[in-house]
C-alpha cells in the first residue's frame, strides 16, 4: 500500500521569482543604502555616506525664487518637457562646463534624473550581456550596481597616486580582446574619484587618451566633484582634451543640492540620439520642475561664488579627518590625501578585514563603508571608505577617535589570540599599485 505524496508547500518569500528576468540576478543592495538605516542614527557619527552638505544654501531667498517661479511660469514648470531636456536648461549646463575647458553645443547634452541615470543610459546603449566593462580598483558603487545590472562583466585597472596605470589599462585591453572579450568602455572618475579621492594628472589624463585612441577604447568620464577642488584651480575635463571619444557625466547633486535630481550627459551626436531614445523611453523627459528651479538658481544667485564657499566648508572637513586620521589611528594605517572631493581611503594594518569590524564599529557609534564595496572581485577586504562631507569638523574628529579606538581593540584582540597578521589572506595585496597615502 501506497502512502499518499504531502500536497506541496512552496515555503519561498517571492512567490514572482520564476517570473523575474534574468538581469535582475544582477541586481545588488548597495553598500552604503544598507548603512543609512544605522548610520543615520544621532548617536552614530556616520563617515560612510557622501551626502553632501547643503545647510549654507541660501534657502529662504531659494524659497522665494522658486515661489515666483510657481507664480510666474508654474504652467510651463510643471508641464511635461522635452526628452532631451530643456533647451535653457542645456544652454546653461554648457557654461557651468566651461568651468573646466569644455567647450560644447546645447544640442549634445542630454539632461538626466542626476548622472546616476545618465550612467544607466550610458550602459543600456552600449552593454550586451556579457560584456566587460574596464574600471578603476577600486570604483564608485553606484557604478559597479549598474553595470552588474546590465549583466556586464566588470575588470579593474590597477591606480596609483595618479590616477589609473596607463600600461596597465593598456595590458588588460590586449589580454582580454586577445581572450576574445569585447570590451566596450572604460569607466572613470578623474577627479577626487570615489572613493580614493585620487585625482589624475594631466599627464596621466593624457596618458589615458592616448592608450584608449590606439586601442579604439571609449572613455565615460564621470565628474560630479571636479568644481570642488579644495587645493588650486579645477582641473581640465578628458573632454576638454578629447571630443569624439569620451562621454561626460556632470550633476549639480554636489555643487547645488541633490534633491532636484538633475545631471547630464555630453555625447557625441550619434550617441546622443540614442541617450535621448533610451530616455524617452525611460521616463518620457528628465524632470521638468527641477530644471526649471535649478535655472532660476544659476540666473538669479551668484553660484559660482557658493561653489567657493562649498569648497571652504569642505576644506576645513578634509582637514579635519586628515588631522584625526593623523592623532588616532596606530601605526600600520595608512590613508590618501585628498585635494578635493568627499573622500579618503584608508589601508587597515596587515591582518583586519573591515567589512567583519563593521558591526564593532557602529557598536562603538561610528560607521564607514567596507572596502569590498568599491569591487566587483572580492577586493578590498584591508580599505574602507571615509566621508567627510557631511558631519561637522568637531563630529569628524570625534568619529576618527571611535574609529582608532574599534582598530586597536581588534589589533589587541588578534595578538590575544595569537593570530599572525600574515596568514591573514587578502585577495588585494596583488592588485599592482595603490594610491599614494600618507
């Protein structure tokens, strides 16, 4: 006699995972999203996330401005747009790349919700599944989640206190096409690049345009924090050097606020034909209000002067945590030195993984963002991420104290144990050379 078979329970969560395309395997929980529910608390001194400081905006005058513009072209602001974006609104995005030697036309920019859509659309035209995707090691998160999302395969170039090693973009390209990989673009931050903080020279910036001219390479040059310089003049954009074949990301997240959600994208004509397809696709047009209230900002307010005093503030942050960096951190740390940007990255002693000091650290109140976060390959086990954009000078300083204190209590904890910082295996110690640090 047979038993009956149990009617079957489908013990599963989601119930729509059979449905989802296979692209959403993709799909990955930032690091630093998976932070802000803690890192946010009041008692936690965050130094994970880059979320830029806006409290000296003039914004009672802002409110006002936008209140007549509600008044006065409220019909026209909150009206559907155009898929490329506003024609004033391009002009003016124009100028505000001038800035940095580029000189362009209206008609190839592509206005975007922020540059994180504008890398999104960027991607979508030009990634198949399969693809390889060059990038630095390590590289901006936000980054690494989109390409993964468009099923790329992402390979990192190895950096130094410059930038990107040209010899070493130049061997991965002819190993990976001689390996029969297509290799589609190589995405980079040249400036104060997130999250090193590194800056390339002008040399290496041409260094890199020359590589990617021999080997046919498109160049996505992503530049939200090239404005903010914190230690001479900006920088010359690759744009400003090469036209044909480097696509420009800007934004105003860092240099006005990010709640408005505008980027951009400068691409060569071909190229922005297909952004704007791709977009209208997407969302039918960037957001029509915020183009609208950022152009009232860059006409009615001296914002090249704010950009001044954003510089100031975040100079006195940077210097802040270099300093803290300096008194509380023990010996075998070592970090990079910024002249611009939102961030340095620190190298742990031999031996510590930051990703498993994460929980010890937000129990001490402080957090950061491991170092894993910034690479597609399990790298960076050693590296974390320090912001110091956000938190006041006198909470940075604070922060590094917390922070030296979970280091040393886990270089104590090791020798307690008898653990040998040297059979500590972390994949990074092979990855060519490494920012300069201090």
């Amino acid at each position: 006699m047979s038993l009956p078979e149990p009617s079957r329970r489908d013990t599963r969560l989601d119930q729509y995972v059979d449905a989802y395309a296979e692209r959403t395997h993709g799909l990955q929980v930032s690091a630093v999203r998976a932070l802000f529910s803690v890192a946010n608390r009041p008692e936690v001194v965050s130094l994970a996330g880059g979320m830029p400081n806006i409290a000296d905006l003039p914004r009672e005058a802002l409110g006002a401005a936008i209140a007549r513009l509600v008044q006065e072209r409220g019909v026209q602001a909150m009206q559907y747009g155009s898929g490329q974006g506003e024609a004033f609104m391009r002009e003016q995005i124009v100028e505000v790349m001038a800035e940095e030697d580029i000189r362009a036309h209206a008609d190839d920019v592509v206005v975007t919700c922020g540059s994180q859509q504008a890398l999104d659309l960027v991607t979508r035209v030009f990634i198949d599944p399969g693809d390889v995707i060059l990038a630095e090691g390590p590289s901006y998160v936000g980054a690494l989640g989109t390409f993964h999302a468009y099923q790329a395969k992402v390979v990192h170039v190895a950096m130094d206190d410059e930038g990107i090693d040209p010899r070493a973009l130049a061997a991965a390209l002819v190993s990976l096409r001689a390996a029969g990989e297509r290799v589609k673009f190589l995405y980079t931050i040249p400036n104060f690049q997130n999250p090193t903080g590194v800056t390339q020279s002008v040399e290496r910036r041409k260094a890199i345009l020359r590589v990617a001219k021999e080997h046919d390479l498109l160049i996505i040059e992503d530049n939200p924090y090239g404005l903010l310089t914190l230690d001479g003049a900006p920088m010359p954009a690759l744009r400003s050097m090469e036209s044909e074949n480097v696509i420009y990301l800007g934004s105003f997240s860092k240099t006005f606020a990010p709640g408005f959600r505008i980027g951009w994208a400068l691409a060569p004509h071909a190229v922005r034909e297909k952004l704007v397809l791709t977009q209208e696709a997407a969302t039918l047009a960037p957001p029509v209000f915020s183009q609208f209230a950022i152009s009232t900002y860059l006409n009615e307010f001296d914002w090249r002067g704010q950009i001044v005093a954003f510089r100031d503030m975040y100079r006195e942050r940077r210097d802040a945590m270099l300093a803290g960096l300096s008194e509380h951190l023990p010996p075998g740390s070592t970090w990079t030195v910024p002249n611009g940007g939102f961030f340095v990255w620190v190298t742990l002693p031999e031996g510590l993984d930051s990703q498993a000091m994460l929980p010890r650290a937000v129990a001490a109140r402080v957090a950061f963002t491991p170092g894993t976060a910034f690479y597609a390959d399990g790298l960076g086990s050693r590296n974390m991420r320090l912001s110091f954009c956000f938190p006041t000078p006198e909470r940075i300083l604070e922060g590094t104290r917390r922070l030296g204190e979970v280091i040393k209590a886990e270089l104590e904890m090791n020798r307690t144990f008898g653990i040998d910082p040297g059979a500590a295996r972390h994949l990074d110690l092979q990855t060519g050379p490494a920012p300069d640090i201090s």
